[in-house]
C-alpha cells in the first residue's frame, strides 16, 4: 500500500526494485499476515497492489457478511478483489495489476496454475499445521481431534496443488489442555503474521527439500464441528453422513468446534439456544482457575 505511494506503478517497474504483491485470503485467520505484509510494503520490501478475497456472503439472519480480510484491507486502502472463483476473468483482472509474488492465507479457493506461471512461482503459503500433517481445510480442528500436543505455523512456497510446496520456515507451539479451536487460530494466525514478517527474505529463499507431498501428508477426514455432541448431517457434497472421529473424545470434540475466540470456551454451553449445552458437552475444564482469574 503505502510502496504504491512512491510512484512505483505497473509503467515503472523494470526501474523499480519493489516487488508488486497480491495477498490472497478469506477469514480472520488471514488477517495478521494481511497487515505483516502492509507492514512490508511500509518498509519498501514490496509494493502490496491489491487483496483477493471471497465474496460477501448470507450471514446471520440474512445479513450480508464481509469476509474480515475484505474488511481489512479496505481500511489499509488496498483493492480489493472478490472472484468467486478465479477463473478467467478473474485471471485477467489479477493479471492486469503485473504481479510478481502472491502471498496467500486461508483464502479458501485454488490458484491456478496459470497465475502461478505468472510470477514464475515465487508465491508463499501460510498454512495453520505442522506439514506435513495435517494438510488441507481444518487442520486446526483436526489437530485438537487427534489430541496432539503441539501444533504450529508452516511457511510453504505456493503451488497449484493442495498444501504440497517446499517448506520454507516452521514455528511450533504447545496446544493447551483447555484450548478451543477459535483461540488456538487467533494464536496461530499472530504467530503465522510474525513468521511471515520475519522471514521475508523468502523472495530469495531456495527450493527447500523437504516438500509437504500428498504421500508424506496426513489429511483429516471429513468431520462434522460438532461430531459427537451432536448428530452428524449429510454430507451436501456427497450426500453421506459426515465422519466421525471416534478416538476423540467429547471435551477434545467439543474444542474443536468452537471457533470463536474468547480466551475461555464456557461460552459454548453458554444460553439457552446453544447447541452444545443442550447435547450435554459441559467443558469443566474452563474453570476460574483457567481463565486466570
């Protein structure tokens, strides 16, 4: 954003050495790396010329809901861009702005392969697990389901395929005993924002040899949030019940599905209307004492 301040446009950039980057991302999640880049681009590192992101969809009540990296960036003043999928047209326009590096979170649809020919593959990929486990959509959630005891921040170069880049940079982080699934992403998310930062030297980063491969990853099987506290429902992709994960058990189930970060997950069983208190998913774990009161 504020590189874009110094002239350096589209018509200047064999003599600009600033590298014009596209962030792309979708939820919360993605929102401190969307800043750790704007932070870059104050710093003349790169030149961040415009966000992609989901379109605005339904929300509660039928209320139209901006995706929080939309939201975001429009306070920045970066463009925003919001293809429902990246098809050609959305190719064109992306391509329009001469990007040289992408950079992308949680941003919930493919990249083609096109696009990535078109920087010559420099892209990075924060991702929210320890590649090569847990690749894929909600590894956040599987990784509480699994009961592992630590988690952390993988910092991958970009590729077409699903989590399956060289590793550029990991950082890891114990997963607490009390740990929901929303106050685990915020963690993850400021810890993926300072990974980023601090690792922007990744524009001149060699291909690493260790590579999150489809073979050497673990995935996560479809699961309902609320697998054993509630009833599973159909699968609307595939018109089966979601899995079930049988070795968890209910508090690690219950954890998993809360995705709302309050820093204590009482509020899950909180009212009258909520799901979990009426299936019995007391979560006796957040106590005064864990809540640090």
């Amino acid at each position: 954003m504020r590189a874009r301040e110094s002239g350096c446009g589209p018509e200047a950039r064999t003599e600009c050495s600033v590298t014009r980057t596209v962030f792309l991302g979708t939820p919360e999640f993605a929102v401190p790396s969307l800043e750790a880049v704007d932070r870059l681009a104050g710093r003349g590192a790169l030149d961040l010329v415009a966000v992609v992101t989901q379109p605005d969809r339904a929300g509660d009540r039928g209320r139209l809901s901006v995706p929080a990296v939309k939201a975001r960036a429009l306070a920045l003043g970066v463009p925003v861009l919001q293809p429902a999928r990246i098809d050609e047209a959305a190719l064109r326009e992306i391509l329009a702005l001469h990007p040289e590096l992408l950079v992308w979170a949680a941003y919930g649809n493919r990249i083609p392969r096109t696009l990535l020919a078109s920087v010559n593959d420099r892209a990075v990929n924060v991702h929210a697990s320890l590649l090569p486990r847990w690749r894929g959509a909600a590894p956040i959630a599987h990784a509480i389901l699994a009961g592992d005891r630590e988690t952390g921040i993988t910092l991958m170069e970009g590729s077409a395929a699903l989590d399956e880049g060289p590793i550029l940079a990991q950082e890891r982080t114990p997963i607490g005993l009390a740990e929901s699934a929303g106050d685990l992403t915020h963690r993850l998310a400021m810890l993926g924002a300072d990974l980023l930062e601090r690792a922007a030297r990744w524009r001149r980063w060699h291909r690493s040899s260790r590579r999150a491969t489809a073979s050497s990853t673990s995935r996560g099987p479809r699961t309902s949030w609320l697998a054993g506290c509630v009833r599973s429902r159909p699968s609307p992709e595939h018109g089966r019940p979601f899995v079930e994960i049988a070795s968890s058990s209910r508090a690690q189930r219950c954890r998993a599905a809360h995705r709302k970060s309050t820093g204590c997950s009482r509020s899950m069983t909180s009212g009258p209307r909520s799901r979990l208190a009426r299936a019995g998913c007391v979560l006796s774990w957040c106590g005064p004492r864990a809540r640090g009161r």
